[in-house]
C-alpha cells in the first residue's frame, strides 16, 4: 500500500493529454467522413456546407494543436516523452490540414 501512494507522489500521471488527443483523433474522423461524402456526391463543387464544415474542423484541430503545446510548456512530467507527444499533434494536425487541402481543391 505504502509503496502505491510513493510511487503516486513520485511519479505523477499527466492525463490531460489523452482527452486532446482523442479530440484530434475525432476531428480527424469526422473530417474524413465528411470528404468521403463530397467525393461520393455525383456533384462535388455544389456542396459548399461540406467545405466550410470541413474548414471549421480543421480550425478546431489547430486550436487543440496549440492547447496541447502550451500545456507541454507547463507540464513537468508527461505521459510520454514530449518531442513524441509534439511529433504525434503536428501530424494528426497536419492529416486534417490535408483533408482541408483535398476539399479545397474539389
């Protein structure tokens, strides 16, 4: 018992990492699903909802990208190490700037 509440204090958990990456890994999948129906759609260019959907995800996602590195600035212990934690939001990050890209382009 005693040993549980030592390694508690010495070793805290941060958790509040795993709720952003969810967050981003949710943005990610609706994004795609919104793509996949345009690129489906027998007329693309006319679903302008999709596109501006599509485009306030990935605003959502920069903000949950910049959330997660202010609080890496402000965290002493991680769950993992922080250029890994870094490397893993730019790229989920920059998946949604893709399918932003994509949707663009359409």
């Amino acid at each position: 018992m005693a040993k549980g509440i030592l390694r508690k204090i010495l070793l805290p958990k941060e958790e509040k990492f795993f709720p952003m990456f969810e967050g981003l890994a949710e943005l990610i999948s609706k994004s795609a699903h919104i793509l996949a129906k345009i690129i489906d759609s027998p007329e693309p260019s006319q679903m302008n909802e999709e596109f501006k959907e599509i485009k306030s995800l990935e605003n959502q996602a920069d903000d949950i990208a910049h959330q997660v590195f202010d609080t890496l600035d402000t965290t002493f212990i991680t769950p993992f190490d922080r250029e890994d934690i870094h490397q893993l939001v730019s790229k989920m990050d920059d998946v949604l700037d893709f399918i932003n890209a994509v949707s663009q382009q359409i």
